[in-house]
C-alpha cells in the first residue's frame, strides 16, 4: 500500500507543478511576444539502499514553445516584430546579455531604450542604446535606428546605432526566473543576425492557446482531485489494517 501513497503523492506534487506552469502561461496570454512554457511529467525509479521499488513522478521543464505568435499591426514606430529564430539582445538585471522578443519598446525621459520591461536594449557592441532628443524616429528592417534631429527638416535622418538582433533556434536558449531568454552554451557567443531581422509598426502576440491553457486546467485539477483520493483510500486502508492486526494480536 505505501507504493500507492508514494506513486500518489509525488503524482500530487508534479500535478501542482503543472498547474504552475499552465498559470504562467495564462497570466502572459496578453504579453507581446511571450513563448508558452512546455512541460511535462516523468517517471523514474527511487534509487537508494536495497531494491529499488518505489516509483516517483517528476515535473520535467521541457522548454518553450517557438511558433510565431500572431502579428498585430500598430503603426507605432517603437514596435517592432521579429523574423522567426530572432531575439532582441537586452541588458540582464543582474548583467550580461539576455533576449526577448517582446518588440514593443519605449524611451525612458534621458532618452534610453528599454523593452516593456523595462530592460535596456543594446547595439552591436553590447552597450545600451541611448538616444539624443530629435523629433522623430525610425527603426529599419535591419536594427539599424535612424532619428530627425531637433530642428532639421524631415528629409535629414541620421543614423544613430542599431538593435544587436541575434539569431538562436529553440536549442541554444533557456528562460530564466525573470522571463528572459539566456545562451545554454556561453562559449559559444550568439551572433548578430544578418540581413532584414523585423518588421516596424507591428508587434508579435503571445503563442499561448488560452483556450487549450484552460482545458488542461481542468484536466490537471481532476488529476490532483484522483490522486488526493488516491493517498485518502490509502490512508483508509492502512488504519483497517492495523485495527485488524490489533484484532488479531488480542
């Protein structure tokens, strides 16, 4: 009887886990850019002294979702989509380099760019991208930001840096605990997509089937549901066993 409790109770926990994940995704069905969470729940053997003979269930984080979420046309020229297997380069809170593809950017009042997280973005060279006041701006296909000085005519544009816009396949990335995506392998540096990289004045929704997110809701909480009446049974059964054992030994 205590293999059922184990199988149920580490059941129960990976359950839970997956109902975490499900919540994540739902909470970010409205972030521009957001790759839905996958995961998964295994099976392995309880290694240990003597046989092993207890099974347990594992939540196992199997990655992200890459499909391209659907294309929303803004005409704002701060928002931009990216091509697919390209990530913005931002600045990570505790430093270094992390990507995202949340493309609706915005200018802090010194004149930074920063993503809707508040994440600076950075040139080619790694550094953040600040730019001098000037009444308008555009972003090329390419990264490359071009702004019309104060006080120039609307034919004079200049060039002032561009977007690092990487190219990295599912593989090479891992989402951190502050939603980024980071390098799996740091020596081997992710390099600047060539060629057009986005499209402007368009944002890339969040790939998150809420509908589909809502089902599985269910279906996870009618699983915990089981399993719990699953460790309750038990729990039954051991007490009838011990009051017949009692029965017995008087």
């Amino acid at each position: 009887m205590d293999k059922a409790l184990y199988i149920a109770m580490t059941g129960a926990r990976a359950t839970l886990q997956a109902q975490g994940t499900v919540s994540h995704n739902l909470a970010n069905a409205d972030t521009a850019g957001f790759k839905a969470a996958l995961a998964n729940t295994e099976a392995f053997q309880v290694r240990g002294n003597g046989y092993a003979s207890r099974t347990a269930a594992m939540h196992i984080d199997q990655g992200f979702n890459a499909l391209p979420g659907a294309q929303q046309v803004t005409g704002n020229p701060l928002d931009v989509s990216l091509q697919a297997d390209r990530w913005l380069a931002v600045q990570a809170p505790g430093g270094g380099e992390a990507y995202t593809r949340a493309g609706n950017l915005s200018l802090t009042p010194n004149g930074q760019l920063v993503t809707a997280g508040g994440h600076p973005l950075v040139d080619e060279q790694g550094n953040p991208l600040t730019l001098p006041p000037h009444q308008a701006l555009e972003i090329g296909q390419d990264g490359t930001i071009s702004i019309q000085p104060l006080g120039e005519g609307a034919d004079t544009m200049a060039v002032v840096g561009r977007l690092r816009v990487v190219e990295a396949t599912p593989d090479r990335l891992a989402r951190g605990l502050d939603g980024l995506m980071r390098n799996t392998d740091p020596q081997r540096p992710l390099a600047q997509a060539p060629g057009a990289v986005m499209a402007t004045g368009a944002l890339e929704q969040s790939n998150v089937d809420a509908a589909g997110a809502l089902v599985q809701m269910i279906q996870l909480q009618r699983q915990f549901e089981m399993q719990v009446k699953v460790i309750s049974r038990g729990d039954d059964n051991a007490q009838a066993a011990n009051s017949l054992l009692r029965l017995g030994g008087g």
